[in-house]
C-alpha cells in the first residue's frame, strides 16, 4: 500500500503545524536521548560532577530524556497514551529558557491537531481503493 503524501492531503496550516510537531519531536528526542546517555555517565563517573551538585541530581534528567524519548516515539508512531509523556516533558521544558521552550509550545499548541491531521492522512490512506490489476491510483490498463 503506497503511502500517502500528508502535503497533498491537508489544508497548508494543517501541514505546518504536523510537520511543526513531528520536527519538534524530533528534538526531544535527540536531546532527550543525550540527557538519557549523559545522567548515567555523570552518576557512575569516578570524578565528582559539574559544580556542587550531588550525583543523585543527575537521575533527573534520566528520567526526562528517557521519557522524552519515549514520548517521541509515541508521536511518531501515532499512539495517544506514549505520546502524553512527550506533551507532560514538553510543559516541563518551559522552564528551560531559551533552548526548551519553542520546542515545547510547538508541541503543546500542535498536539490535539497533530492527531486530528494524523487521523486524516490515515482516512485517506483507507480511501485508496485498488484495482485488480494492483493499481492503487484508479489507473486501468
């Protein structure tokens, strides 16, 4: 079954924000990871961390990469319940001044129309009716 071409199907606001949220989530997900990689590496590290802070500190930006990450995964994937995390690490990432937050309200605003838009890709994707040829764009020989 080809896929289908989100451009093509939604109104060009709808795109903007799908393709919004999908480039955001790919920013939680690739700082998420490394915050995932380096809290573990700074807990177990034989030399003391960065400043006073105690090495318990950095299970908490463990938790939120990885969170991060699986949130990220549940959008791309299109799964509502994986995908709360993600929109729960974006309205924490607020705070992160200046680098969290666009990502993070990009997110927060597109989240209900990014699945609206994903339900409408999928819709059309159905629509497309085979022949028996196997020509899926209503083509006859």
């Amino acid at each position: 079954m080809p896929k289908p071409n989100p451009k093509a199907i939604l109104a060009p606001k709808d795109y903007r924000t799908y393709r919004n949220v999908l480039i955001a989530t790919a920013w939680f997900i690739f700082v998420g990871g490394g915050w995932a990689i380096l809290g573990p590496i700074n807990i177990f590290s034989s030399k003391q961390p960065a400043g006073d802070l105690p090495r318990w500190f950095f299970i908490i930006p463990t938790i939120l990469g990885l969170a991060a990450v699986i949130g990220g995964i549940g959008i791309g994937r299109g799964n509502r319940a994986l995908s709360g995390v993600l929109y729960v690490v974006s309205c924490i990432s607020l705070i992160i001044i200046p680098v969290g937050t666009i990502p993070g309200l990009v997110v927060i605003l597109g989240f209900k129309k990014y699945f609206v838009c994903l339900h409408q890709i999928k819709a059309a994707a159905a629509d497309v009716t085979c022949t028996t040829d196997g020509m899926t764009d209503g083509r006859t020989r």
